[in-house]
C-alpha cells in the first residue's frame, strides 16, 4: 500500500477547524450526542464480544443492527431486521460478525470476506460495527466522513471519497488517513483522540463546512473514476421508499424475465397492491434498460417504471424511449441520481429530526 501523506495545504484545511472541535471538546460533557455515543459504548461492549456473538439472539441482533447511525433514517427496525435474518440467517450473521470483528485476517481482508457473505449491510454499517469494537483502530466510513475529507482537500490522497461501498484495501488506506489526521489535530494540540472521535470531527467538519462547498454531484460521463455507486443508489431508494411507507425491496422479479433494482409496494384498500418500479442505469446497454423495463409492464400491479440516471443519460433514454408506443412512454417516469441522492439526505435529517422526539420506541431499544 502506497504510503499516504498530508501537505501543508491540507494541514491549512484540518486547522481551520481545530477551533470549533475545541469548542466541541469543552462541551463534550453536557452534549446529549455524547451520552448517546456512551449508551451505544456500553451497548457494544457487551453485544460484540466473541461469547455473545457465539449466541446472539434475534432480538440481540436487533439492538446491535437499529442502534447504528448508518439505520437511523429506518423508521421500521423490525423491517429492516427481519429482511436481513430472511437474506442470511441468523446462524450465518453471527459467524460472520465474530470473523468480521475478531478474526486473523487483516481487517481489509476480513472486510472484504463479510461484504461477499452477508448481503443487507452496506459499508456505513460494517465500518461502524469495526469501529466500536475497534476504536483505536477502525474508522467509520459514511456519507458525512466522505464528504468533509472532501471539504477539508484530502480527495487528492484518498480517490474513494465519492464512492460509497469501499473495498477492503480502500477501507484500509482510509483507516491509514484517519491515522494521519489524529497525528495533525495532536500537532494541534488535540491528543488522545480514538477514530471515534475523529468521526465526531469529521461530521463537525461537514456540518460547518457543507453549505460552503459544492454538494457532492454525481460527475461527469467523460470522468469515470469519479462515476457514482449502483448499489448505494439502489439502497438509498429502497430506504427512501420504506420511509414513506412502502414495502420497498431491492433486486426484486416483478415479470418473467424482469429483475428490478428496486420496488415499492403498497396495498391500496380493498383495490389490491401497486407497484413503482425503480431501474438505476449508471454504464449498461439502454436497449437492454428498455427491454427489462417493458417486461416488468407485464406485471399488472406496477403503475409506474422509474429510470434513474445522470443527466445525461436521462436524455439518451429519453429519445429511445420516445420512439415506443404510447401505453409504454405513459408508463415511464425519470428521476436524475442526484435528486436521488438529495431526497435520502433529506429524509435522513428528518428522520433525526423525528427521532428525537420519541414518538415510537422500537422492540429492539435499548432501555
């Protein structure tokens, strides 16, 4: 692994911040953040040791799962839970948790190997999970991370900022620049700070520093490295949908020869079920999108067929489509990623928002 180092400029970017975490630091007592990360602590100190992962329960899964700030904008756990034991099992889930979190392999690689075998945890998740159990040691890898090491210039040393699942050399070579940064704030003056606390600045960073910069857009068609994430999109729409109230799934057979990236369902009274179809299309063939698309018309209960794309793209698919039969040109519906992409942080905020007053305890809280 290449090794990583901080310029001038970035330590310029990193100490105009230093301030502000000062401010938070003294403070850090009377916050209620902190009294929620401390529940949480205790919370995983107890849920993530190899003897309690060898019996975890389902409810024990629950806590673990609902209490990750990657799931706060789930309004239903028990959903989200029961999909993932569905998808996995809970046997599997448990092995894989203890060979993620203790096991020999070097955390990359261990990264890597529970992303292949657990389907339903995206890295927001995982890298949480690794960061709890190792604070001194794994950070945590989301959307508020990425975007203020975007804000602070390090998109230079760290290329995978715009991408939200990260493979496991990635998630190292983030690991190594958190490393960097806990050296700088200690040039600073800031010592004794875990990679949980680096988290903490990290999302002071951006939520100082968001409204400054430009949003994080998906990029241009002629820079592929920078091209957007499939599956983060495809995950967002599906979190989306379930907070509106929808059954929404992902990589659902809708028709014959029809496999959508993502539904949401409803049940409409005594007048049976609709469906919306969503189909994200990032490189593959429109003919193909097309096709998929009038196959899961046949399907009698979807209402809608949703492409989702760069804006670009959208104008391509656009004039394909323009071309097709009226019953079929009704039918579709166009939605930019970056709208996408707007609605989850919205509802994510939101759903903090709502969070905090309470309304509605889930089985799976933590008293």
């Amino acid at each position: 692994m290449a090794t990583l180092q901080l310029t001038a400029d970035h330590l310029t970017h990193i100490g105009r911040f230093v301030p502000a975490f000062r401010r938070f630091l003294d403070d850090y007592e009377q916050a209620e953040s902190v009294l929620a990360r401390r529940a949480r602590n205790t919370l995983y100190e107890n849920l993530l040791t190899p003897e309690a992962l060898h019996s975890m329960t389902e409810l024990e899964l629950g806590q673990i799962v609902s209490s990750l700030w990657a799931n706060h904008q789930w309004g239903n756990k028990s959903y989200l839970v029961d999909k993932l034991i569905a998808a996995n099992s809970l046997p599997a889930i448990a092995k894989h948790l203890r060979d993620l979190l203790w096991g020999a392999e070097e955390v990359g690689r261990r990264y890597d190997t529970f992303r292949r075998a657990i389907k339903g945890l995206g890295a927001a998740s995982i890298t949480e999970l690794l960061a709890f159990a190792h604070p001194q040691t794994c950070g945590v890898w989301n959307d508020a991370a990425r975007g203020a090491l975007e804000i602070l210039g390090l998109r230079d040393v760290l290329p995978a900022l715009r991408k939200a699942q990260i493979s496991g050399h990635e998630y190292r070579r983030f690991n190594a620049l958190l490393a960097l940064l806990q050296a700088a704030l200690e040039s600073f003056g800031i010592e004794g700070l875990d990679y949980l606390d680096l988290n903490s600045f990290l999302y002071m960073v951006w939520e100082l520093g968001r409204e400054q910069v430009r949003p994080m857009q998906p990029p241009s068609a002629e820079d592929d490295t920078d091209d957007f994430d499939h599956d983060a999109v495809v995950d967002q729409l599906v979190n989306i949908g379930q907070w509106l109230g929808f059954v929404a799934e992902k990589e659902k057979i809708v028709a014959r020869g029809a496999k959508v990236d993502a539904i949401w369902q409803a049940r409409i009274a005594n007048l049976g079920v609709v469906t919306y179809v969503f189909e994200v299309q990032r490189r593959g063939s429109v003919d193909s999108l097309i096709l998929n698309l009038q196959r899961a018309q046949n399907n009698p209960t979807v209402q809608r067929l949703i492409v989702v794309a760069r804006a670009e793209s959208l104008e391509r698919i656009r004039g394909e489509i323009a071309t097709l039969p009226e019953s079929f040109r009704k039918s579709v519906g166009f939605m930019e990623v970056s709208e996408a992409v707007r609605a989850a942080e919205l509802i994510g905020e939101l759903s903090g928002i709502i969070g905090r007053l309470e309304l509605v305890r889930s089985v799976f809280d933590v008293t």
